[in-house]
C-alpha cells in the first residue's frame, strides 16, 4: 500500500507549518535554513520515489529524507507535519519501528488528521507479529485514549469556560445570603444546584484531562520496538529467563513502566510484563 502523499499546496503549508515552529522556539537556524532543510528532504523524497521500489538507492534516498526531517525538527521544526513526513520516509526506508514513533508524534500534534491515521495504521498492519490490546486493560495510558476525541486546545477551552461559568453561577447565587430563599420554587433550587454540579464536574474532568496528558508526555510512558526478535525477560538482565515463549517484532508498541540503567519494564499491549535493553525501543 503507498502511503500518501502531501499535495504541492500542502507542502507550501508544510513550510508554513515549519516556520511557526522556528518562530515558537529559539533555534541556531534561520528561516530559510530551515526551509533548505525541509526542500532537501522532499528532493530525497522525491529521488527515492523514481528509483526501483525496494532498490538499494531507493532506501538510500528514503534514509536520507528521514535524516533530513530529522534534522528540521531538532532545528525547531517540531510539528505534526514534520513528523509525517519522517514517517513516510522511515517507513518506505524500511524502518518500521522508526516510522510508527514518528506516526504517533504527528498524531499527537494532529489527532484528527486523516493522513496521519491512514499511515499509522497501515504501517503497525505491517508488523510481523503484532500484538492485539487486551479490552479490560484500563492503565492511564490506554485511558487517554478515550478524551483523544477532543484536541486539547478544545478541552482547554471547555475547561476556561466551565469553571468561569462555575464561579461567576456560584457568586451569583450566594449574592442573596446563604439562607433558603423564601418563596423560590423547589424546581428553581434544584436547577441551580444541578447546573452548578454539571459546570463543576465538566471542569475538573477537563482539567484532569489536560494534566495527565501532561504527566504522559513528561514520563514519555510509551515506546515502540526499533529492533525484531527482542526477548522479554523476567528481571533486568541477560541472565533472567524469558518472560514469554516467542520474541517481539519491532513495531510493537508498548507502555513504559519502570526505568532502570539499560532496562525497561513494559506491558505489552495484550497485559504481559517483562523487561527488554532499552536500546531496543524508542519513547514516544
């Protein structure tokens, strides 16, 4: 399946989209340095599509793109498209755990991006053996998953207004005194006290929304295996045994639960635990 393609008006937005980042973090490159960047990586791009798919100088040019893209977004490049971008270059450079981070990078700045969702998808259909979720496996991580819905500008605003309309509902009603107001209507009581509820609930559902995403992005709790054949062991070492029968594939994504010099303890997405050599994976 071919990954798609920006059109040459979403390329112009492309460099758009990399400007507002340089603008946003201070960086040692300039705009048009950054924008030279991001040309070299589309040219590569480019010359890796009109060479024989599979060729050894078509994975060449597509390994140069991804460095190319690499380097735009450590140059203040860091936004949904750049990442994109780097995962169609890892991924037809036949690097599938590399693509399937960058994938998930550029879901996180785009979560409603088709593109995005059609290339990750098609490229964790290409693990070798993947690893089907476990339904009642309710961590934090996984549970983020519900709010995604929303963006967090959207959650963020939701939780402004919310808590504002909150207060400004409460002052009013204690304006009057603290006591029963005499002659009002038993149904009038009850629909301020359950409007107050439902702004106050909605608030801080919002909020706590925005602070473990937070927390998530901070402790980067989830990974992807760059390498295949990785053995889940049961402790942090090469001297414990294996923790299951079969090695992992890369591009199998997991959840970070502790780290330790060299080591990662992971849950697999069907819930086993064990430890793998952090130089196998990546952080999300």
């Amino acid at each position: 399946m071919t990954t798609a393609r920006k059109t040459p008006f979403r390329s112009m937005l492309i460099a758009g989209l990399i400007l507002l980042g340089a603008i946003r973090a201070p960086v040692a490159f300039g705009e048009a340095d950054l924008l030279e960047l991001a040309r070299n990586a589309e040219s590569a791009y480019a010359s890796g599509l009109g060479q024989v798919a599979g060729s050894t100088d078509a994975l060449a040019d597509f390994q140069r793109s991804a460095e190319g893209w690499r380097a735009v977004i450590s140059a203040g490049g860091d936004n949904a498209a750049a990442w994109f971008n780097l995962g169609n270059a890892e991924l037809r450079a036949e690097r599938l755990g590399e693509a399937i981070v960058a994938y998930r990078r550029s879901e996180r700045l785009a979560p409603f991006d088709d593109d995005v969702a059609a290339n990750l998808a098609e490229a964790r259909r290409r693990v070798e053996r993947p690893i089907e979720a476990d339904a009642t496996d309710l961590t934090v991580s996984n549970l983020a998953g519900w709010w995604k819905v929303l963006d967090t500008r959207s959650r963020v605003l939701i939780a402004l207004s919310t808590w504002v309309g909150f207060w400004l509902l409460l002052l009013a009603r204690r304006v009057g005194g603290r006591g029963p107001r005499t002659g009002e209507a038993e149904a009038k009581t009850l629909a301020w006290r359950s409007t107050l509820a439902v702004l106050g609930i909605t608030a801080v559902l919002a909020t706590g929304t925005i602070l473990v995403d937070r927390t998530l992005a901070t402790r980067r709790s989830a990974g992807v295996l760059l390498t295949g054949d990785v053995i889940l062991r049961t402790g942090n070492g090469t001297t414990f045994s294996p923790a299951t029968d079969e090695t992992i594939s890369k591009g199998v994504e997991f959840s970070i639960l502790e780290r330790r010099p060299g080591w990662w303890r992971i849950r697999l997405p069907d819930g086993t635990v064990g430890w793998i050599a952090d130089d196998t994976g990546e952080a999300v």
